[in-house]
C-alpha cells in the first residue's frame, strides 16, 4: 500500500488535507471526487502527491464536477 497526500486548495491554500495508503493507484479518482464533492467551491482544486512529494493529480474541482455529471 502507497501513501497519497490528498489537498482541497483554494487560491493556493491548503483548506483540507488527508494522508490516505491506497492498494491500487486507480483508486485514487474516486478520493479525489469525494473531495470534490466536499469542497465544490468556485476556483478549488484537488492536488494529489505521492510519498516522494511528486504531483499525480491536479485537476479543479469544476472539471470533476463535470466528468461526475458526464458519467
């Protein structure tokens, strides 16, 4: 299992933070819409970092509110 540091920013402010360890790296999508839904405020985004620090995930909260919607 991986650990993923999952941040909801607004304006390049950290408003919510969680380390989560995930088995299938797929997984990851479906925490980062749950943040999604939890934050859906105009301009927040969802970053994503693994244990080294690296960004695996950068997407606004508006995109995922729209491929939710789409799906």
């Amino acid at each position: 299992m991986r650990p993923y540091d999952f941040e909801a920013l607004i304006d390049g402010t950290v408003v919510a933070a969680e380390r989560m360890r995930l088995s299938d790296p797929r997984s990851v999508w479906a925490e980062v819409e749950r943040l999604a839904r939890l934050h859906n405020e105009p301009g927040c985004k969802i970053r994503v970092t693994d244990e080294s620090g690296r960004i695996v995930v950068l997407t606004g909260v508006a995109s995922v509110m729209r491929m939710r919607r789409a799906a």
